[in-house]
C-alpha cells in the first residue's frame, strides 16, 4: 500500500509528529556530541582487519600455486578471506564512509568526498543515487529508483507490464552480478528506455563506468592471477568466488532493508510541504531492520539496524545498536509500527513479493490494503524535480576530474 499522507496512517496529530521530530533530533545530537576517540579507533580497526584479511587471501593464494597438495586448501582459504574483506569494504567501510559518517574525524584517508571503494560503481555516481535520490525520496513511487533497481516490479501500484513475467529470472540475474547492477543504476535505466535520459550525461556516466569496470576487471582477473605464476586460474577462480559472495550478500542486505512486508511505498503526494519530522516518519515506516549478533552486524555494514540507518544516515555506524533501543522505544512510545525480524524471514518475504508482483494484481491477493490511489505509470523525475532538502544525507558534488572530461 503506497502511503499519500503519514499522519493520516499513523493517526497522530501535527503536534505528535512535531514532538517525535525533535526527540528524534535530540537523538542525533546526543551521538554528534558525544563522538570520540573510540569511534575513530572502531573505523580505523575494521579498515586494518580489511586490509589483513585481503592480504592474508593473496598471500594464501600465492603460497598455494607453489604446491599441488596445498592447492586446494589454499583456494578455500584465500577464496574466504578475500570474500570476508570485499565483504567488510563495501558494507561497513566504504557504503559508510561515503555517507559522510567519519568525515567530523578530519581525516582525509577516510572521508566521502576522497573514498572510492572496491566495487564497480563509480563513488560519485552512487553518492548522486544513493545520498541525494535514495535517502531523501526513501520508496517514494517516481522519485526512489531504488524501487525495483529499474528492472523488477516490486510495488502494487506499479503498473503491470508482460515483461515482469521474468522477474525471477531477472532476480537471480541481479543477486548473481549486484555489483554491476549497482554500477548502472544511475543511469535510470527506465528514463532511458523511455527516452528521457540527456545523451550526453549518459555517455559521460558510462564512460565513467567503463574505467571504474576495467579496473576492477583487470585487478581482480589479469593482475593478482598473473602474479599467481602457475596458480593463475586457482587466483581467478578464487577472485571470482570472492566476488560472488560479496555480490550475494550484499543483496541480501539491501532487500531484507527494504522491502519485507512493513516496509511501505508513498506517493508523491506524500512530499508536498513535508516537514522534517514527517521525513523522519516515512524513514521509519519505509525500511525494515533483521535481527542478528555484532558479527552479523559489523558484516551487513550495520544494516539490520536499517531503520536507524535512514534517519541518521551520517551518524557512525557502530552507534546504530544504542541508538536503535531509543528509537524503538520511541515507536512504542507513540505505536508507530517498528519492522524488524529475522534475516531468513525478512529476505523470505521480499522474494515472495517478487514472485507475486511477476504477475497482474488480479492474478494474486494483497498481502496489504489495497492501495487507494489508481495503479498508473509513474514518471521517473528527474533532478531538478527532486529538490535537495536534507543536509544530513551525505554530499554529492561532480568531481573537477568528471567535469574537465565534459
């Protein structure tokens, strides 16, 4: 069900939204003003752990292709520690690090605007999707192009097309290669079909992914197997496992965040004149959190702390487990509904809804109301029908490399 109006669907007054603004914004005050030397200390392990972790994989690998009995526990070996440091890099380190959450530490190494990770989407354009689209039009329908990542249907209110019979297909296809589906997303693909999409800005963007992507082709799959000597292909493979992996769970991740039952979709009309109060509701009833340990945690890139995540998307991310007992407590407080529950649970549900929505409406029942509005195609905006409003959402800025290539 899309949400037009969430005062309405909560039944609170303005003057409850107002009061849930402001203790919401105390929160975030409390952890800017007590941010400390354990935090730094926090983000500068996990970056250690990383870089121990990548480099023990290379190393094993490396000390395998010198033995044909140590081969094959070598591959296993090094295919594992290289999946757990992609792993570490894109979800808690560098997903985090380019939302601005270390930049209050000064420290040019690990700040948003120098950070470009181990993955084949270009930094600037997933600040551009990701900080100013995402974060701000969180599951609006039109706006939030997170909504499907352009090729799946996965809201009522989205009009049915005969292509979405292949959605499971279409799934799998982008669980099995995510880092590339994430690659292109800021190219709009629907904008493009639709022949909304600036050529020029298109080509400036795929020539952008097309040097980031042949980095990553040629470290992964020319340099460390070449180095590999005689154990190449075991490299290779290992490499392409330790990319697998990474690209399944981080899936996973961002699915089980976003569209279980409980995570709601909102209309455009949602928007207008919304307060940041209300923002910080609709953040709240558009993400769904999983429970889990610190491993689990610290793995996800603290996601499963989802909802806390979108209403304090710069806020250190090792802070999400204290904050989320307040912010819980807050929903309690005033029953707002608080999605949470198991990781198998949560992905369960986003995979049905992907098989149901692979079909008409009429052909499946709602697992919700029906939505009140008319089921239409709604326009993919572009930026300048997406005001910038949210200064806490992280930056976004073309880089002078980007611009000279103009």
């Amino acid at each position: 069900m899309a949400i037009s109006d969430v005062k309405e669907y909560t039944h609170l007054t303005a003057d409850e939204v107002e009061q849930i603004g402001r203790e919401l914004d105390q929160i975030r005050r409390d952890v800017e003003e007590s941010r400390c030397a354990a935090d730094a200390a926090y983000i500068n392990r996990m970056i250690r752990v990383q870089r121990g972790l990548a480099a023990a994989g290379r190393l094993t690998l490396l000390a395998g292709s010198r033995s044909r009995r140590a081969r094959t526990p070598a591959w296993v070996a090094g295919a594992t520690f290289l999946g757990l440091a992609k792993v570490l890099e894109n979800m808690e380190i560098g997903h985090n690090v380019m939302h601005g959450q270390w930049d209050w530490m000064n420290d040019p190494e690990i700040h948003s605007s120098n950070w470009e990770w181990d993955t084949a989407q270009p930094a600037e354009q997933w600040k551009h999707s990701h900080n100013y689209i995402h974060h701000q039009f969180t599951n609006v329908l039109g706006y939030d192009n997170d909504i499907g990542y352009g090729i799946l249907r996965m809201a009522r209110e989205q009009k049915w097309h005969p292509a979405n019979l292949g959605q499971p297909v279409y799934n799998a296809a982008l669980a099995t290669l995510f880092q590339w589906g994430v690659a292109l997303h800021d190219l709009d693909l629907e904008r493009i079909r639709k022949g909304e999409k600036d050529p020029k800005e298109m080509k400036r963007q795929l020539r952008q992914i097309a040097r980031k992507g042949r980095n990553q082709i040629l470290k992964d799959y020319v340099v460390y197997p070449a180095l590999s000597g005689r154990g190449w292909k075991t490299t290779l493979t290992a490499n392409m496992t330790a990319n697998l992996a990474r690209n399944l769970w981080s899936y996973v991740i961002i699915f089980c965040g976003h569209f279980p039952d409980g995570a709601l979709h909102f209309t455009e009309e949602e928007l207008e004149d919304e307060t940041r109060a209300e923002w910080y509701l609709r953040q709240v009833l558009g993400a769904a959190n999983f429970d889990g340990g610190p491993l689990l945690h610290i793995l996800s890139g603290n996601l499963g702390f989802q909802i806390e995540h979108h209403l304090f998307p710069d806020l250190p991310s090792n802070r999400y487990a204290e904050i989320a007992v307040k912010v819980r407590a807050l929903c309690e407080k005033y029953d707002i509904p608080y999605t949470t529950g198991p990781l198998h649970r949560q992905y369960g549900q986003a995979l049905r809804t992907i098989i149901k929505l692979s079909v008409p409406n009429s052909w499946t029942s709602s697992d919700q109301p029906e939505p009140p509005s008319p089921v239409r195609d709604r326009k993919r905006r572009t930026d300048a029908e997406r005001p910038a409003r949210i200064r806490q959402l992280g930056s976004w800025t073309r880089s002078p490399q980007e611009r000279s290539h103009d």
